[in-house]
C-alpha cells in the first residue's frame, strides 16, 4: 500500500516521531535505564549470531 502526502506533512510527521523517541529515551535515562555506545549498539544490530537466537 502507498500514499501521496505533501512533503510538508511527511516531515511534520517524522519530526514527531523523532520528539516521541526522544522523551521515551530521556524517561528510561531519568530511571536509571541503561547505556551503549553507538559501537556496541552498530555491534548488536550486524550481529547474525545473536539475531537468530
């Protein structure tokens, strides 16, 4: 399925779920919740291994 949005709308709407995502992370940080770096976080999502575990 597909839809023609005005970019305008597209971008409203990607900026949101940027703002979503970024107040979740800042919650789970304010509780404590843990940290990676980005090299362990690039590490886990390549790592094959793990995915089909």
């Amino acid at each position: 399925m597909a839809a023609l949005v005005p970019i305008a709308d597209f971008n409203a709407l990607e900026e949101a779920a940027d703002e979503l995502l970024s107040r979740e992370a800042e919650a789970v940080l304010a509780e404590g919740g843990p940290t990676v770096t980005m090299s362990e976080l690039l590490a886990a999502l390549t790592d094959t291994e793990a995915a089909l575990q």
